[in-house]
C-alpha cells in the first residue's frame, strides 16, 4: 500500500488509458541491458585472458559466476519481492547493476572483475526476478502473452547485439566501455522506474520470509553448479566430484523437507502437483539447455571445421537469437487467441529438427545451410517460449507471480548453465590433442557428438510439451494492478 501523499509513480502516467504499456517501457529497459550484457562475455572472454594474462579455467568464472549467482538468487529474491514490493526490488536491481557494472569497467585485475561480476549478477536478479511478474500483474489475461511476447523479443535482441556489439568496442575502443555504457542507460531506467512503476499489492505482503530456506537452497545449488562445472577439468579430484554431489543431495533433501513443512517455502512445491507447471518449466529449462550449449559450441565448428573467419562466425550467431525475437512476439499474440498447447509443440518440432540436422553436419556443409538451420533453431525457440511462459504464469496463485516468475527465470538459468558445461563434457572428451584446431576431423566429431546428446535432450523436452494438457484461451489471473 503507497503511503499517503506519494508523489510515484506521477499522476500523469497513472492517469493515462495505455498506462500499462509505459510500465512495459520500463521493463524492457532493464531486461535489455541484462540480456545484453549476459551474451557480452562471450566475446570478451578471449580478451580478457590476453590482457590479464590468465588461464581460461580463471576467465571463464567472469560469466560462470555471474550465471551461478543469477540462478541461485532467482527464486529466493521473486519470494521476497512479492512480500516487500516489487518496484522496491527493481529500483534496487537498477542501482546494484549500475555500480557493478562500472566497477567490472575499471577492471583492476580478473579476480577484481569476478567480484564486481557476481554483484552484477546480483542487481540483474533483481530484475529479472520481477520483470515477468510486473507485466502479469498489470496486464489482463487477454493481452499478457502479448507483452511477455514482446519482453522475450527485446532479451533476444539483447541476446543477439551482444557479441558483435562488444567485437566493435574491443576493436575499436576498449572492452571496458561494454560496462560503462550500462552506468547512464541504468541511471535513466532507475529514474524511469521510480516515477512510472506502480506500487505493488500483493497478497503476500505480510507472510514471513523463509530465510532457512533460501540459504539451503543456495547452498545446494551454488554447490552443485560449481561442482558441475569443474567435473569437467582436468585435475579435478574424482572423489572430490562425488563428496560435492553427496552434500548437494543431502542439502536439496533437506530443503525439501524443510519447505514441505513451512507455510510459505521459498519454492512452493504445491504447483508441482500440476503436471502442466512441473512439464512446462522443465520443458523451458531443456530449450534453455539446447540454446546454451549451441551458442557455446558451434563457434568451434564454424571456425576449426568450415574456417570460417571470427567475424563471419560471429555474425552467423546472430540468427538464432534474432529469429528467436521474431517467433517470440508473434507467437504471444497468437497464444492470446488460441492457448499455448499446439504453439509450444511447433516451436519444439522446429528446434529438434534442426539440432538433428546440426548433428550431421559436415566439412563440405554449405553457407546456406548454416544459416537455414540456425533460422529454424531460432524461430522455433521463439514459437516455444512466450506461449510456455505464458501459460506457466497463467497458473500462479494470487500474490506468488514473482515466486512463479522467479522460478521460470531460474530454470531458464539452470538450462543455460547445464547446457555449457554437458556440451563441454562431451566436446572435451573427443578431443585428443591440445592443438585440436590444426585437426579438423577430431573437432567435426567432438561436435556431431555433442550435438546428439543435445538431440536427445530435444527430444525429452519435446515429450514434456505432449504431457501438458491441451489448453482453452486463458483467463485474467489477477486483477491488472493500475493506478
């Protein structure tokens, strides 16, 4: 409840009959910063190991850390907005986001960068946690999967100018600039938040946080992932691997217990006994997967297989997230209007399809090949995922849409991590020489390799699709929280 006499979000916005797309506005400013900030590092990484005179198994933590945190804060920091205020939370995200980034700018040494990365991350998961669940929340059943069409298709943009956005700052300026340039673009977003954003009304406001849960359940998942993650290395102890894992289950099972006992768990695992929540949110966390592991992999094949050049290779990234923005709108408005059932089945058709195709690539692959699946992988990630999230958000209990959003967003994480680290398993595993790039045939079945296991992963992610029940057009979820 706003306190009397408060001067935000300003009259003139609240007053106005298409306030709702002004709040848009506003989260899609800070979901285009995370998105482009998040495929940034793919591109600097190379640069910062030259400049900073590290091994890559220490640059790499600048993304991995800031992905590891993202996941870990997601569902816990959507609980507690939903109890303290969701536009508390996302000014707050503007402002750490802001300092992180300039801070990484100045760029001291690479554990400095780490450090400021993670906080960083910190500021984006305040974001991110509450950017889904302020448009659910003030945008009516009709027209919801239309807005979240339209977010998805700004972070896929963001996505996309990433890496050829940061290749022209480093040759042409200094990799620094790719953060500074976040300080005035976040300092214009947090002005706009506070004096567009509505205050929030949630239902939740006066439940208690479920402080031992969260810290259980970032203990098993930053755990888990960093143990994921380095299983991969060489030199890492193997029962080291195994004395993680045993702890990470013992930590996940303790949560569970926990939160099964509690009125208001961080997770709330009474939406686990729809199938339909549990089928697509497990479904979104395989597309995220297949488009993690692509994105990472494919510049290897592109560049040791067909030689291509580090520009064009860069450039033929683009289509995926760019087709990826294309499919993502169209496909909300459309789920408006039919529901997200057969949407959410075409667009994974279309991915797997491609990805078997990308398994059976050759030397001799065309140009045009390339770029025919890599528009195919693309559009279908984009048919799949706004109907998806739509109807995941469809079946939020009132006064838990950050709780349900932040729980999306945390899967969609947990793909994206889990599908570097098992492309990197099954790549490194057939590469024989340290000088792989000089023998492209090893390369060409690292790859085909890899690209299989994500084919099969496409087709678990396409069963879960079938498993969810057939849907009717959704109705208003709750009442658009306007004025």
């Amino acid at each position: 409840m706003e306190k009397s006499g408060s001067k935000y979000p300003l009259e003139y916005f609240k007053n106005k009959r298409n306030y709702r797309w002004y709040i848009l506005t506003v989260v899609l400013l800070g979901a285009f910063m995370s998105a482009l900030d998040l495929n940034l590092m793919n591109i600097i990484n190379p640069e910062l190991r030259h400049v900073f005179h590290q091994p890559l198994f220490i640059v790499e933590w600048a993304t991995l850390g800031y992905q590891l945190t993202l996941t870990a804060l997601l569902p816990i920091l959507g609980r507690i907005s939903d109890i303290i205020g969701r536009k508390k939370f996302y000014n707050i995200g503007f402002v750490i986001f802001i300092i992180g980034s300039g801070m990484v700018g100045v760029g001291l040494s690479m554990q400095w960068i780490i450090g400021w990365r993670i906080l960083q991350a910190v500021g984006a998961t305040f974001l991110q946690s509450n950017s889904i669940a302020i448009i659910s929340a003030n945008f009516p059943g009709n027209e919801r999967g239309k807005a979240i069409g339209i977010q998805g298709a700004v972070q896929a943009t963001g996505m996309a100018l990433g890496p050829s956005f940061g290749g022209f700052l480093i040759q042409y300026v200094s990799w620094n600039y790719a953060f500074y340039i976040n300080v005035p673009v976040g300092i214009v977003g947090t002005i706009l938040a506070l004096l567009i954003l509505p205050e929030s009304k949630s239902e939740a406001r006066y439940e208690k946080i479920d402080y031992v849960g969260a810290a259980l359940f970032t203990s098993f998942l930053g755990l888990f992932l960093f143990n994921f993650s380095m299983s991969s290395s060489k030199g890492y102890p193997l029962m080291q691997t195994y004395l993680f894992y045993i702890i990470s289950i013992i930590l996940l099972m303790a949560f569970i217990f926990h939160g099964r006992r509690i009125k208001n768990p961080i997770i709330d695992f009474s939406l686990f006994k729809n199938i339909a929540y549990v089928a697509g949110n497990f479904a979104g966390l395989i597309s995220y997967l297949l488009i993690g592991g692509i994105m990472f992999i494919v510049p290897f094949y592109l560049e040791y297989v067909l030689f291509y050049s580090p520009a064009l290779a860069g450039s033929l990234l683009v289509i995926i997230p760019a087709f990826m923005g294309v499919g993502t709108p169209i496909s909300g408005a459309l789920s408006d209007r039919m529901g997200s059932y057969k949407l959410t089945i075409m667009g994974f058709i279309l991915m797997t399809i491609a990805i078997f195709l990308l398994s059976n690539v050759s030397k001799n692959t065309s140009l045009y090949e390339i770029i025919s699946l890599f528009t195919v992988l693309g559009l279908g990630m984009g048919v799949f995922t706004a109907p998806n999230n739509s109807s995941i958000m469809g079946m939020s209990p009132p006064g838990k849409l950050s709780l349900v959003g932040g729980f999306l967003n945390m899967m969609r994480s947990l793909g994206l991590i889990f599908g570097v680290s098992i492309s990197t398993f099954v790549y490194e595993s057939y590469i024989l020489s340290s000088y792989f790039e000089e023998n492209s045939m090893i390369v060409l079945s690292a790859f085909t390799h890899a690209m299989f296991i994500l084919f099969i992963f496409s087709i678990i992610g396409l069963i879960l699709t079938f498993i969810k029940r057939k849907e009717t057009k959704e109705k208003i979820i709750v009442l658009p929280e306007i004025g």
